[in-house]
C-alpha cells in the first residue's frame, strides 16, 4: 500500500488532469504502463491491487483486466478508493533511533521487542511504536498490520533493523533484502555466543532450512524437501572463553560473528546448533547442552541459567538508501545483558 499522500497525489493527477494514453504506448499492457507512468507513487503490484478493485477507468468505465492491451489514445482515471488504514494502534514506546529521513528509519531494536503484532503479541510492538512515531508517514505496504517493514529480527534478537516509510522506498529495499544481495550492497554481521568452540576458525554453514518440530521451529532439512529454502551462513571466531578451565581443555563458550549470506528465518540459531554450537540462552535449539553450564562457577551458572533470550545481536547492517544510492552503515554496540554475559565467561581465565 502507498502512503496516504502518495496516493493522494497520485489521484489528483489521474482526476485533475485526465490521462491519454500515447500513440507510442500501443500494445503496452495496462498496469505496465501505469506503474511507469505514476512511479514512484504507486506501485504495479498496487495498480494492479486497484484494477481489481474496478478503481481504474477507461474511457468512463471500469478496467477489467490488468493484462489489458493498450490500442492509444484511451483517457484513463483513478477513482482512488480511501487507504485502508493500519490496524494496529499507535502507541508511546521508546525508540533507539539510529537515523531518519522521509525514506527510512534505522532503530537499534531491544530485545523482547516484536517486530509486527500476530499471535499472542498484538499490541506492545515495533510496528505500533512507529505508528506512533512516524504518524501518516509510514508505509502501508505489507500488510496493515506490518506497514513498512521489509526484513525482521526475532523477538529475543537486538540489534540494527531498517524499516521503509514510503512505498518506493519500501519495494527497493524489499528487493534488496529478497536478493539477500547478491546484486547488490547489502550486509549483515551478528554477534553471538555459543556454546563450545566451532572446529575452524571461520567457516560456512550450507544447510537447507525447512519446518521444524512445530510450525514456529525451523530444522536442517534435505536438499530435496518439499519447505527446503537455501540458506547460507559465514561465521568467524571472534574470543574464546574458558579455555583449560575445570576438566575440559577446549573452550567452554566462543564469541562469534555471524554474516548472513541468506536472510532466513532462525537462520544463525539453528545453523549454529547444526554444527554443535548453540546460542547461549536458546530455548528452542539450545537445550541438548543447557547442562554444561553446571561447570561454570556459581555466579556464572546463576547467570547463564538466568539468561533470558538466545545471546544474538544483530550487530550491523549495510545498504544502498533507496532514494539516494548512498551506502549507509549502521552498527549497534552489544546491549547491556550481553556485555554483563560476555564479561562473565571472560572472568573464567582469572578463576
């Protein structure tokens, strides 16, 4: 969905001054045209949204087809129907922002924090604090009840987040992210802590995601499964922690950077566990080795056993802005109960 000004302008052009199709544009199929000619007010995808809701006119009367063939000469309009507007509520909660425009707005997400209201979480969210903030402003696009969100991070993941305030900001950015940036500037770098140490330095995870357990879980699937999504994870060893403490010679937990290569769902989470090496904190994926942390001294193990999310922040994130091209950067420090985490195991080589 657009904004309500875009759309606004959009409709005032189309009513104001009628639109005659060129001789030119003969052959050319109807939403195509338009989208050219009303970007980057309206979207195709929104065109088309239209034309099925009988809002376009040609010639006084209701487009019936998107895939119409223009002959030229037609004079079209919009009867551009009200925007539908969010149903979430705005609501006053505190935002970290790290940069803003008419384009985009950069948070540093806390952890605990949903991304868009669902199940069990419909108000309290991400998506009605920038109701709040952001007012008329923000993009519908999405959905209603995910307006300008293009990419997400789990509840108990902090970190950097961007989210589109128009709808052409909106569509680059959501293909950037649906890319995974492949053709593109986009990057991605979490930090985590896991158990153990993984057996290289640096490596890649390259495992099939699908379902999981449950419809909230995800798994290393087969490459031939029906739900497999590629996905691809760069990590590199960032400190160790706990090395020849008590009776095990190797590491007892690793800090580590984690580059996306793919954008999938649990992703880091689950491929981690893959290889050995849950998250600290994982409820879902980490349990096989909540025990270890009976090793640990009591202070230690009162927190890791306390610790309550994955330990995963999503530490920097890196893309073209979708109105200038210019390569924006954003990085979040590590929030406060991963830092208390990190200085904790850090103290096991003065113990």
């Amino acid at each position: 969905m657009s904004t309500p000004d875009s759309e606004a302008n959009a409709q005032k052009e189309a009513q104001s001054t009628i639109l005659i199709v060129p001789a030119e544009a003969a052959g050319q199929r109807l939403d195509q045209w338009l989208a050219a000619r009303l970007a980057p007010d309206l979207s195709r995808s929104r065109i088309q949204a239209l034309i099925k809701q009988q809002a376009i006119l040609i010639d006084g009367k209701p487009a019936a087809d998107q895939k119409r063939k223009l002959g030229g000469g037609e004079s079209i309009a919009l009867e551009m129907p009200e925007p539908d507007p969010a149903e979430p509520e705005g609501e006053d909660i505190a935002l970290d922002i790290l940069f803003e425009d008419d384009s985009i707005i950069v948070i540093n997400k806390p952890a605990g924090l949903v991304v868009h209201p669902g199940a069990g979480n419909w108000t309290g969210t991400l998506v009605n604090a920038l109701i709040h903030h952001c007012g008329d402003s923000l993009s519908g696009i999405g959905g209603v009840k995910r307006p300008g969100i293009v990419h997400r991070l789990d509840k108990d993941t902090s970190g950097v987040l961007v989210v589109a305030k128009n709808d052409e900001a909106h569509r680059k950015l959501s293909a950037a992210f649906a890319d995974h940036g492949l053709t593109g500037d986009l990057e991605r770098a979490y930090i985590a802590v896991v158990w153990g140490e993984p057996a290289r330095m640096a490596g890649t995870i390259d495992a099939p995601l699908g379902r999981g357990r449950d419809r909230t879980t995800r798994a290393v699937v087969s490459e031939t499964a029906q739900d497999a999504r590629h996905a691809v994870t760069h990590f590199t060893v960032l400190e160790r922690f706990g090395e020849n403490y008590g009776k095990s010679p190797e590491p007892i937990a690793t800090a580590v950077e984690c580059r996306l290569e793919t954008g999938r769902t649990h992703q880091i989470r689950v491929h981690m566990t893959h290889i050995g090496h849950p998250l600290i904190g994982d409820r879902d994926y980490g349990r096989a080795l909540r025990t270890k942390a009976n090793i640990l001294p009591e202070e230690l193990k009162t927190m890791v056993n306390a610790f309550p999310r994955q330990a995963l922040h999503a530490q920097l994130l890196a893309f073209r802005h979708p109105r200038t091209n210019e390569l924006m950067r954003f990085e979040a420090p590590l929030p406060a109960d991963m830092v208390e985490l990190v200085d904790g195991f850090r103290r096991l080589h003065h113990t």
